[in-house]
C-alpha cells in the first residue's frame, strides 16, 4: 500500500525550484527507489500510469519528479512507485497551444472598439481612423484569448499588413499598431507588448511596458523605417519569457529586422488581448488614417 506523507516546508521548496529549472509550471513529488536515475530522464509512476522528468536524484533512495501537467501536492512515495527510467525525451507540453485567430472581415474579430475614431472594412481591408482634437483615442480590432489564454513560455507570432499614406509616420506622432496585453486581468496595472511608431524617431519599434508606468517603456527593437504608400507585411514573433534569454523577432515584408533576448513579459502573466489598427495614441490635434488587412495570431508563422 502506497504512504502519501507531505514534505516538509524547506525540501518542498527546494524540490520545486529543480522542477522549475527543467520542466516550466510542472509540480513535483518525491519518490522513493533504489535504482539509479538520471536528471532528464523519463519515467513512469506505477500506482497511477502517470509519466515525468527526472529533475533531482538527491540521494539512493530518492528520485525527484516533475510530472506532466500535473496538479498534485508535493508527497513521498515507496520504492515500487517506479516503473523504468526511458532515454531521455522532451515532455510533452504543460497547456494547450492557443487557437491561429484572423479577420477576413469585422465579423472575424471577437471585438471592435472606437474612441474618438472610426473602423470599417471592405474586401477584407480594414480602414481605421483617429479623430484628432488633442484627445484620447483609438480604433482596434480584438482576438480575446480568455480560454485558453497565451501564456508564459509559449510561441506567439503576430502580424498583419498596412499601408501607411505618405508622411504618415513624421505626423501621426505615436502609434500602437498591434499588440498583446492582460488589460481584463490587471486593468490599469496590465502588461503590454508589441509594435508602434515612436514619435521620437519616427521609426517601428518592438516595445513593453505597463499602463501605469510601473514597467517602464522599453524598446526591444528599434529603429526600423516603416514603408510609406505602398502595402507591406509587419510581423512580431516572441517566446514569451520574464527573463533575460526570451525571443523577440520583428519581420519587415518577411525578412527579419531585428531581434532581442530582453524580457518581453511581466512576472509570468498571461495574455488574453490581442489588439490591431490604432491600438493606441499620443493624443495630438490633427487626425489620421492608416489600412491593414489579413491580421493573425498564432503559434506558428502563417502565410499572407
């Protein structure tokens, strides 16, 4: 018969923390045996079929697992809880990929938000507008991703095309274009990430930050001349990491522009807004229009 006995404070800390560096969101338990395991290697518990990665092997007699997608508490197992250690393989992944959402028309957004602007669309081109008059505002598409959410550590490609009229970018001050953020989870406090046009430079930037300011701006790529005039394809790839050592992608017309390992999300949150057309204004008197069509968000890139 199998003894469930909970590990005290400090072990279960330290087990969770070696979980942590191998199998990200996993939880973890002890178990017992006396074979001989490797970090990394798979195996299975017999009493419930349930299969892991190895992260710790303390001592002999002591095998720390982080199981897949598991939810349990930290416990200690008997010896016999061991099937066989496999050759090592990557686990398969913790959460569901998030669904590919496009806009072939008004319809294909989950939501349409105007302030102190306009968005139509015809043939699938969406044209949006901002209103001027020194105000706030703004006009967006929206993909809602509550269930599932996008989440740490997970592939995200983002992109659309625009056109830009002539002189667009030395007048309009600055512009979101399209970006990602938790505004229904944090409200004023969320997270955003994505591309704009600085007002400082006139130039596409990669760029995170807060609504209230407490992550401050930060540009993860910046610099690039946007096209003017003409249709071009502006696409955003990032594994989403709060650390150093994530991936941050920004493609012009499908030929990458810039890159960065800069962390490019707060705390572990998850996204559940994605946003495109004028996400978002320095308020300015004079008002605006820009095109895009063909939006998407994705775990992989997709094809215009």
């Amino acid at each position: 018969m199998t003894r469930h006995v909970v590990l005290r404070p400090a072990i279960a800390i330290a087990v969770l923390a070696a979980a942590a560096l191998v199998l990200l969101g996993a939880h973890t338990r002890a178990i017992s045996s006396t074979s001989s395991f490797t970090v990394a290697d798979r195996v299975t518990v017999n009493s419930t079929g349930e299969k892991g990665t190895v992260v710790a092997v303390p001592d002999a007699s002591h095998v720390v697992v982080a199981l897949d997608g598991s939810r349990a508490a930290v416990n200690s197992f008997q010896p016999d809880q061991i099937a066989a250690a496999s050759t090592t393989t990557s686990p398969p992944p913790t959460t569901a990929p998030f669904p590919t959402l496009t806009a072939p028309s008004l319809s294909g957004f989950d939501q349409q938000a105007t302030l102190n602007g306009t968005i139509s669309e015809s043939n699938g081109i969406f044209t949006v507008g901002y209103n001027g008059g020194s105000t706030n505002g703004y006009a967006r598409g929206i993909f809602d991703y509550d269930q599932p959410q996008i989440k740490e550590g997970q592939d995200t490609w983002m992109g659309a095309r625009y056109y830009l009229p002539s002189g667009f970018s030395s007048n309009a001050g600055y512009v979101s274009l399209m970006r990602r953020d938790n505004w229904p989870i944090y409200g004023s406090s969320a997270n955003t990430c994505g591309v704009a046009l600085w007002s400082g430079d006139s130039k596409l930037h990669a760029e995170c930050d807060t609504y209230d300011g407490s992550w401050p701006t930060r540009s993860l790529i910046g610099g690039v001349t946007a096209p003017e005039g003409r249709w071009f394809t502006l696409e955003l790839h990032q594994q989403i990491d709060s650390s150093s050592g994530s991936t941050t992608e920004l493609y012009l017309d499908g030929v990458k522009v810039g890159s960065s390992t800069a962390a490019n999300n707060l705390s572990e949150r998850p996204t559940d807004r994605v946003r495109f057309g004028i996400v978002a204004i320095d308020p300015q008197s004079s008002g605006f229009k820009l095109q895009f069509t063909q939006p998407y968000v994705s775990n992989t890139r997709q094809p215009f």
